[in-house]
C-alpha cells in the first residue's frame, strides 16, 4: 500500500514541480570514494518528504545530464504511427527535420490482450521472457552508433552537433516507441502500456538502465550484465582500477565508445570522481519506487562485480526511503565467460519480477549476491536511509 502511494505521489509531483534547473556553475566538493547523499539536495538542504524525493529526482537527473549523458533534446517532437501486420512504423518530426523507425511486435501465444511487454535493446531478449509477455524489437544501434560519433537517426533528427551520448539517445528512442503505442492504443496494439519492461545485456544493458531511470511509464527495468555504466559506481570501480582489477573504469569507457557525452572525459580519474555531483546508485535511485532487477555475472572480472554489489546496495537505500526496498531486485552469479547467457540459477529471479510487475504476481524478494565477492559498502556509503513520507 504504501508503496502504491509513493509511487502515486511521485508520478503527480514530478509532473507539477520541476526542480530541473541547476545553477549555472556548480562546484561540486565531493570525495573520490565517498558516493553523493540521495537524500541531501545539491544545495545542501535535506530531502525529508516525497515532495522533497520528487524535486531531487529531477535535479539528479539534470546532473547526469549534464556531466555524464548529455542533454535530453528541448522540446518535445510530434510523433506519429502506424501498426502494420507485426511491425509499427514510427515517424518523429522536429521543426525541420523527419525519421522513421520500425520497431516490431512479437504478440504471445498465450493470455488475451492487452499484453504486457518486454522492449529489448538490441532486438531480441537475452533474459527468459514467459510466453504470455509481447516483445517489442528495438533497433537502438540504429538510433545512435557506439562508433563514431553522432552516426545515427537521432543524430539524423538533432544535427551532429548535439551533445547527447548514445545511451541517453537509447533511451530517448525507448520513449518514442512508448509514445506510439500510447498514441495507437490497446485496441489496435493489443499492448497494456501500463506494464511494460525495458532490457538489454552488456551495452544494451546500460542502455535499458537508462531508459527505464528516463521514462517514468516503464514498470519494470531489467539490465543485465550492464557492468560499468548500468549498475556500478564509477568510485567504486575506479578504486577497483587503482587496486590493479582488470575491470572497465571510466577512463577506459569513454575510449572508443560513444555512449556518454564529451563532457564526461572531464571527470573520469580521481580528481575528476571527486567532482562528480552523483553516481550510478542515483540512476537506480530514479527508478525507484518501479520495479528494478539487475542482473549480474560475478564470473567476468571486467564487470566489476564488487562494484555492482557496493552500487546496487546503494541505490537500494533510496527503494528503502520510499518504502519500496522489495521492488528492487539483484540477481548475481558466477557463470564464467558466458556473457548474456542467463545461468538457471538466476531463472527464478527472472521470473519472480517479470510475473510480479507484468503479471500481477506475488512480491518476492530478490538479492542474491556472489559469495565470492567482497565489498565493504561503509567505504563508499556515509549517510543514511531517510523515510521519505
Ligand atoms: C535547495 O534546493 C531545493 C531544490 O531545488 C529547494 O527546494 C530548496 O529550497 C533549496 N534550499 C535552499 C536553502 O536554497
Ligand atoms: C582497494 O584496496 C584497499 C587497500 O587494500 C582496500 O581497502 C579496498 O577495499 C580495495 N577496494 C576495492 C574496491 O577493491
Ligand atoms: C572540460 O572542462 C573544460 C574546463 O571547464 C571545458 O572547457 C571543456 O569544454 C570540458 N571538456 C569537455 C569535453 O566537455
């Protein structure tokens, strides 16, 4: 009950107050180690009601924006659509300027609609997705390249110009292709747009993190060995790096992968962390009070497990102050070098999320950590849960 509160709450007064706006010079004195209070506003006031939670979501969200995903794009650009046999045909107009993407639909073989549905980065879902659940197909590579920079229909919509990175572009597509099925409706798609999850593995699954933390409609976000990037801290990891860990930091993910904007290369050695207003428990924070399971392999040493732990165990902390500590799930296994393949370990949890928040499902609890990996979250963590209420 009161998580169903909350979660009204937030989605009316994140409609009505905007806290967006960021003084225009922010000198952020943080620590490399440390990772930002969620429950203490940029200014330094605290976060007490969930008003309060509300208007500090939209600040965070304005941080990574700006220091670490670039700028969503000002404006909102009309959208129309199309439901051709399986494949939606979306057209997205700017003032000057026309794409088109056509995602696809795999209705179920079982249950009667509407469906819920899965939107997988990358096309298809590497998590097992029940048979009574639609998949959305969704092309983001197309959207915006991770190589070279600015390839891209978004790119194609925005100029080149545009400091948006990839993954935020992603997630900016993910919002289209929820428009489109708003816009159709349930009738023609046959799709509850109430009960939708997004995912993706690897870079799609920093990608679906994103998404889900962008777009408030989305029930449930599933990322799965997103590693650095999704699920991890860029403190955490980057003292793994220094450690000697052949994991990847944010030095490295800025080489070559053009999923985060140009701006980021500022902040990413360990005086740069220091400056970094907010970190990636803050991304799962905007999730909150939503369904969110992350999906881990302890096995590959360059997703930063301990990192994953140390993060995930963070953001939790904001699931708790909204109530909704439940409603965050991780999920975490050694499973060698098998990238994106789910072990059957993991497949209960899998399937405990996706009935609960596609379903209508029992809740369950879901955080099962590697017993392998070690991490001392007292380092990273120096404040405390806040009940927001
Ligand atoms: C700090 O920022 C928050 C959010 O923008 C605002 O509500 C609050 O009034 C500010 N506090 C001070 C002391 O300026
Ligand atoms: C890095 O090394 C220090 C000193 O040995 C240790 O206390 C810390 O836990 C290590 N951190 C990580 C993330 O491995
Ligand atoms: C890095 O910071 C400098 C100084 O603030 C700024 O001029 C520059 O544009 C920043 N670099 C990027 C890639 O944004």
């Amino acid at each position: 009950m009161l998580k169903h509160l909350a979660f009204l709450a937030l989605a009316g007064l994140s409609a009505s107050q905007d806290c967006s706006a960021l003084p225009s010079t922010i000198n952020y004195a943080g620590h490399p180690l440390k990772l930002p209070d969620p429950f203490t506003f940029l200014n330094g006031t605290k976060v007490t009601t969930l008003a309060d939670w509300a208007c500090r979501r939209s600040e965070i969200s304005s941080l990574l924006q700006r220091y670490e995903l670039g700028p969503l794009p000002p404006g909102t650009p009309t959208v129309a659509a199309t439901l051709t046999s399986n494949r939606l045909t979306i057209t997205i107009t700017t003032s000057s300027r026309t794409i088109t993407i056509t995602p696809t639909i795999r209705l179920p073989t079982s249950g009667s609609p509407p469906f819920p549905a899965v939107i997988a980065l990358g096309g298809s879902p590497s998590l097992p997705i029940p048979s009574s659940v639609a998949v959305i197909s969704y092309n983001n590579e197309e959207i915006a390249a991770t190589d070279p920079r600015g390839r891209g229909k978004f790119f194609d919509l925005y100029g080149t110009a545009t400091k948006t990175g990839g993954l935020l572009a992603w997630s900016w597509g993910v919002s289209r292709i929820l428009d489109a099925l708003e816009l159709l409706g349930s009738s023609l798609t046959k799709i509850d747009t109430k009960r939708i999850a997004v995912t993706g593995c690897s870079r799609n699954g920093k990608g679906a993190m994103v998404s889900g933390a962008f777009d408030t409609r989305i029930a449930l976000t599933l990322p799965q060995e997103g590693g650095t990037g999704a699920m991890g801290c860029w403190r955490i990891v980057g003292e793994m790096k220094r450690n000697g860990s052949k994991t990847e930091d944010a030095a490295q993910i800025v080489t070559g992968d053009q999923w985060f904007a140009k701006e980021f290369e500022n902040y990413t050695d360990e005086k740069g962390l220091a400056k970094l207003p907010f970190d990636h428990h803050l991304l799962a924070g905007m999730i909150a009070p939503r369904g969110l399971l992350v999906v881990e392999n302890s096995g590959i040493e360059y997703l930063a497990p301990p990192s994953a732990v140390g993060c995930a165990t963070a953001g939790r902390m904001v699931f708790e102050g909204l109530g909704a500590t439940g409603n965050m799930g991780f999920s975490q296994a050694a499973h060698g070098s098998s990238h994106c393949r789910l072990p059957g370990v993991l497949e209960g949890d899998v399937r405990a999320f996706v009935e609960r928040f596609l379903l209508g499902g029992v809740a369950k609890e879901v955080w099962r950590v590697d017993e392998g990996v070690r991490v001392d979250v007292g380092r990273y963590v120096d404040w405390k849960v806040v009940k927001l209420g």
